[in-house]
C-alpha cells in the first residue's frame, strides 16, 4: 500500500483531537482554565463580587469547595457577605449583598443541611428588618421591611418571591418557618412569576429564574411547575445548556454541545476568565471568557444529573 494511502486511512480512523468525556474536560479545567482567589472558586483577579451564587451551585451539585466559599462567607453574627475575602465589611465597599446572591445561600442550605448557619442568618434578618409603613395615630410599626443587606433596598429588600423560595428551604430542613415565609408561600411559581419569565431581558434576570427552578427541583418542591417554568425559559433562550438540561434533562447531544463551547485543549487561553456563561444573553457568546467553573458547574450537573434533582 502506498504510503499516502495509509496516511489518509490512519487520519480517518484517528479521533478528533478533541472529543473529550466530560470526566477528561473537568480535569482539564481544573488544571487549566479555572482561577481561586485565596483558595476559593472566583472568577479571574479575585473578581469575587458575585462569588456566593455561583458557588452555591457549584455545592449543589457536590464542589465541596463551592460549600466551603458560601459557609465562609457568613460572618460571627449570621450575616452573609458576598465572598469569604469580603467578611466581613466588602471591603469598604457599597452593595455588600443581593437579594441575587440569596439564592446562593439557599442552595447551600438546601444541600447542607447547615440549620445553625440558617438560624443564625434568619436571626441577623429579623434583627435588622427596618419600619416601611408607620401609624400616623400611634406612631407604631405598621408594616416592617426585611433585607438581607443594609445598602441599596432595590438589591437588599426580600421580597414575595423569595420569601416563597425561604418557606420551601426552611421546611426541607425541618426547621420552623417565619410568618413572612408562610404569608408569601407559593408566590415563587405564581402566574406572575410565568409572566416576568415572558418579560425578563435575556440575560441575569432569566439565569435567576433558572436558578430558584433548580433549588425546587433539588429539593422535590413543585417540580412539575418548576419544569414547565423552565421550559418557559429554555424557549426564551434555546442555545442556554443550563436552561435546556433543566428543561429536558441530560442528553448526548447537550454534553457534545457543552465540551465544543467550553475551553479544550489545544485552545488559546489567553482569554480573561471572568464569566459565568450561563447567566448571559446567548447572544454575547460568553463561553468564549468562561471562569471555568460555570463548565464544571454544567459537565457535573449533566454526569449525575438524577442524583441533583427530584421528579
């Protein structure tokens, strides 16, 4: 046989450089891709202001590491901060919390089982509810607001919504729930929330929706609403893995889909590694500056996908 031929043969039947299984991609991102700021999952340069959500969903779907961030980020008092290095004070620096970065804190309860770190958080919460209505005869509190922060009250304020979500995590813990939990309970899969799914910019707004289906499925609360709610956000955004796989569920396709945006080897990293893509417009193409961690977050959540949800 003539030695072209054999070279043409040998490169048909040779794999792809890069078809990878999830199990290789995750190590590579681990050795590769990924960045830790004093030891914790952050994005790059210790870019940690949104590190209590992600890491919240890196610990649902068993990162001890991501558990690790989140617990580190209460302080002595019950209060969280947005990253172990922020606690406490933010480091000065305004928009200590979120109601956003709640979310994280839920999923690591709800995983955790940690019912001393959720006393003590709901304990700082009531301590620090402030008075929004008061009776102009007696000068008494009317109405009391609550916060998870004491900055802006656009991104500190609890409201309705998750309020709902606390009710569902408080009672997976077997733990007693507040009058605000039990006033606002189901208020997280109401019509409302169906039609701010419809209304939502693509983007955050959307991968927050995504994100408190996600703590229902976990837990085995209002799952079939919750999968016709991520639906709703899968047709939204149809190229989003995270809202195709909580929609659908895992599939080869997803994961072939998944290990051809994610970082590969043999691919340029000098990219800054500062997003987690799955909370971007699709339209921005965000993969192609991944932190590393949103692929892990996906390649696990895909692998052992019914050990992470409830039907």
């Amino acid at each position: 046989m003539p030695a072209f031929m054999f070279f043409m043969i040998l490169v048909c039947f040779t794999p792809p450089l890069h078809a990878l299984t999830l199990s290789d991609a995750e190590n590579f991102w681990r050795q590769d891709v990924v960045r830790l700021c004093e030891g914790f999952p952050s994005k790059q340069d210790c870019d940690d202001g949104d590190s209590v959500i992600f890491n919240g969903l890196l610990c649902m779907v068993g990162e001890q590491q991501g558990c690790e961030t989140v617990r580190a980020s209460q302080d002595a008092d019950g209060r969280f901060w947005r990253s172990p290095r922020r606690n406490p004070g933010n480091l000065g620096e305004d928009k200590s919390f979120s109601r956003d970065q709640t979310l994280g804190v839920l999923l690591y309860l709800a995983k955790t089982q940690d019912r001393d770190a959720a006393l003590r958080w709901m304990a700082w919460i009531e301590d620090n509810r402030y008075c929004g209505i008061t009776n102009p005869l007696s000068g008494g509190c009317t109405v009391f607001g609550y916060r998870v922060c004491r900055d802006d009250k656009e991104i500190c304020d609890l409201r309705p919504g998750t309020w709902a979500l606390f009710h569902r995590v408080w009672e997976h813990l077997g733990l007693p729930t507040t009058r605000e939990m039990r006033k606002n309970e189901g208020m997280d899969i109401s019509d409302i929330e169906l039609i701010a799914i419809d209304k939502a910019r693509p983007g955050y707004e959307l991968h927050l929706k995504a994100v408190a289906a996600f703590l229902r499925m976990t837990i085995g609360s209002s799952v079939s609403r919750s999968h016709a709610m991520a639906q709703r956000l899968h047709d939204r955004q149809e190229g989003n893995p995270f809202f195709q796989v909580l929609a659908e569920g895992p599939s080869e396709e997803l994961s072939r889909r998944l290990l051809q945006l994610c970082p590969k080897p043999g691919d340029d990293l000098g990219f800054r590694r500062y997003q987690w893509a799955w909370e971007r417009d699709t339209a921005n193409e965000a993969w192609r500056e991944s932190m590393g961690w949103d692929c892990i977050f996906m390649g696990r959540l895909l692998d052992s996908y019914s050990t992470f949800t409830a039907d």
